[in-house]
C-alpha cells in the first residue's frame, strides 16, 4: 500500500474539503486515481453496531425518563389521597370535641361531674360589712 504524505483516511460523518497546498516545488505529475473509496479499497466497513447500540442506550434513557416521572406523580397522587384522608379525619375528630363542649359546657353537666368527683355545693356566702 502506498502512503502518500499528509494522506488521511476520509471521514464517512465529516468529509473535509480538499485544501490546495501552495506549490512549493515542482511535482510529477500525478497519476490518474480510482474513483472507489478508500474504506472499501481496504475492505474497512462503516460499523453500523456502534450507532445501534448508541440507540439502544438513547431508548433506555428515554424509557427510565418516563418509568421516574410516572413514579414521581403516583407518589404525589398517593400523598395527596394520604393528607386528604387525614384532614377528613380532623374535620370529624374537630366536630366531636366541639360538640363535647357544648354538652360538657351546660351548668347542669358540669354540676353532675363535680358531684361524681366528690365536690359539694358552696354554702351561702358570708357578707362582710366594710367600716
């Protein structure tokens, strides 16, 4: 095979123009050239295993992409079914005390619990004259 200076194999993604180099001395003249390719002359392929496997990889991306963000907002639906069950169930719990206090709150009620607990009623206030 013959190597010519500044010969370079040629890119099959980015063909580079072909720069014309000043004459700097005279040159043989050149001989006429095949038109095949320099990859297909040396029976070098473009490897096509490469781009699908870049492309494998690009799907899996895109797929884990899409499995993270269906996760993310299960949890969030899942959160807010969460918190919403427990602002129900302290609305009622809030509901009952309330209405424990107005039962609870009647002079009647609060006379039969100071009587279970052992309490009296107060005898007649005692006046004091002020001099």
């Amino acid at each position: 095979m013959a190597v010519y200076t500044g010969a370079r194999p040629r890119s099959t993604f980015f063909p580079r123009r072909r720069l014309e180099a000043p004459l700097l001395r005279p040159q043989a003249p050149a001989l006429p050239r095949r038109r095949t390719r320099v990859a297909i002359r040396a029976n070098r392929r473009p490897r096509v295993v490469g781009l699908v496997i870049c492309g494998i990889v690009v799907a899996f991306l895109l797929s884990f992409f899409s499995l993270v963000q269906t996760v993310r907002v299960s949890a969030s639906s899942y959160d807010m079914d969460r918190l919403n069950s427990q602002y129900i169930q302290l609305q009622n719990q809030s509901r009952q005390l309330q209405s424990d206090i107005d039962r609870l709150g009647r002079q009647s009620a609060i006379r039969r619990q100071a009587i279970a607990n052992g309490l009296t009623q107060l005898p007649a206030p005692v006046v004091v004259s002020g001099r």
